[in-house]
C-alpha cells in the first residue's frame, strides 16, 4: 500500500484525477480494449471529478473508450431523487465527460428483483473484463462502499442494511433527518473492489483519520473493510494532512520518504 499525503485536499484530489487520466491514456495506447473503472459517490471524489471533466474538455483524456460501475446506490430511492447517487453522479461527472451512455453502470436500487440485480452487476463487470482502477472513498468508521463493520472481506455485490452510524452522517444529505435516509443499499463487495488491478482510497478531513489510521497501521479486519487494501498489490491511500491526523510519525514519514524517491 502506497500512502500520499498532501497538504491540502484539492491538491490530493487533483493528483488523483491526473493519475487516472494517465492511467486511461497508457492503456488506450497499448490496446483498443476498454479501461472499465469503479467510481464512487460522496463529498470526497468532488473535486478529482471536476478535474477529470476539466482534463476532458481540454482533450487530455477521453472516457469513450471507458466503461463505469458505480459502487453502490440506495435501495427504495427514486433514480430522480437529488441524493440518489444516479443524481450524484450525472451531476458531478458524467454530464461533463464523453462516456458514452451504454458504458455507465449504476446499481438499480429499484429492481424488481433485487438480488438478480447484485448477480447482473457482477456478471456485467466480470464480461467487461474486471476492473483495471477502482476509485473509492471511505466512510468514518472505515467502511469501503457500503460495506459497513463486519461485511466479509470476500463479499460480492448484495443487498446491505446501513448502520445506524452511517445513517445519521448521510442525514446531512437528507434535511438532517435520518429517518429519510434509506435503510438498505446494493453495494459491491469488498472482494469486487479488491479484484480490481489497481485501488485507490480517497480521504480527506479530520473525521476520516481514525479510519486512515485502522485501515494504515491496524490489522487486516472486518471491522474496517478498507483494511483489505492492506493485502492489494496495487492499493494507493490519498490524503490530505488531517486525513493522516492519527498515523504515527514514523509511518507518515516513511510515506513521505517514499513519495519524494519515487517522485510520486
Ligand atoms: C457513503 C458512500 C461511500 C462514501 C462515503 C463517504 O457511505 N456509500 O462510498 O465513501 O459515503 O462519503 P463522503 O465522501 O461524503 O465523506
């Protein structure tokens, strides 16, 4: 696991987002074949998004070649609806890039079915070819998707019930009222996440250290499913410096020393 630090939020969301677009550029160079990446939604990726679409609009990446699933989405909510991460993530990305319509992949949290619906979604990323990068963010408690405490770390794309934890901070969302926010979710799992070639992990704030530090220095648990990252060959942590608030000074500047040698 690589660990960078910035010290500022937006410069870490914007290295991401360069770090991406070379990622689709080196492989549009080598191969016609897709880059099928993992997205995910919340106050986090924000900023990498707005980068991506701005890199776009310069013509210094292009996602038409591109194919998106997106992590999770709640169930019971209408695709309409302003917090729906459908909503999110039109809003915030895809009304800005060149991904073509039938490349974007959003769990529907309306199927009829919707445990056919979590089967469907892992057939579709597994016939895209598995995912070369997953971006993700992370809850307070460490949770990876909605993966919340406990979720096995070989989980597949299900139904989950959100804790009440989670409920109360995404009432933000939702007029501060956590009785509006839903009480299930379809989420990858974490082994979905953990399939891809390549994860990178979003944080940024104070309220995120305590999850940095688990999911950094503590061992590999349920109770913080970003900790899978841990055993991941390519698994990247970008923070800015009150994300790693809680590391220890030694490990903080052994991911410095690494970022400086390695020009990161
Ligand atoms: C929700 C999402 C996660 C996201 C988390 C953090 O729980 N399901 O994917 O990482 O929120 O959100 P934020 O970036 O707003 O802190």
């Amino acid at each position: 696991m690589k660990v960078i630090i910035r010290e500022k939020a937006k410069d870490a969301a914007v290295w991401a987002a360069r770090y991406i677009a070379d990622r689709i550029n080196e492989k549009a160079a080598k191969t016609s074949e897709p880059f099928v990446i993992g997205l995910c939604t919340g106050s986090t990726p924000i900023e990498t998004y707005k980068e991506l679409s701005r890199l776009v609009k310069e013509g210094k990446v292009s996602f038409k070649n591109v194919i998106s699933f997106n992590m999770d989405e709640y169930v019971g909510l209408p695709e309409s609806h302003p917090e729906s991460y459908h909503s999110f993530m039109y809003h915030n990305l895809f009304d800005y890039i060149d991904e073509p319509a039938q490349n974007i992949h959003i769990l529907n949290g309306n199927a009829p079915d919707l445990n056919a619906e979590c089967e469907a979604y892992e057939k579709a990323i597994r016939d895209a070819g598995g995912f070369d990068f997953f971006l993700g963010g992370i809850g307070e408690d460490g949770h990876i998707a909605f993966n919340e405490p406990f979720s096995p770390l070989t989980s597949r794309t299900r139904v989950v019930t959100l804790t009440e934890d989670t409920r109360i901070v995404n009432s933000r969302f939702f007029d501060n009222d956590m009785n509006q926010v839903p009480k299930q979710a379809l989420s990858v799992g974490v082994a979905t996440v953990t399939d891809a070639k390549e994860v990178m992990i979003l944080a940024f704030g104070p309220k995120k250290a305590r999850a940095i530090h688990d999911a950094v220095e503590g061992g590999v648990s349920h109770m913080c499913t970003v900790s899978a990252l841990q055993n991941h060959p390519a698994g990247w942590i970008v923070c800015d410096e009150a994300a790693v608030g809680e590391l220890r000074v030694n490990s903080y500047k052994y991911f410095k020393a690494v970022e400086a040698a390695e020009k990161l």
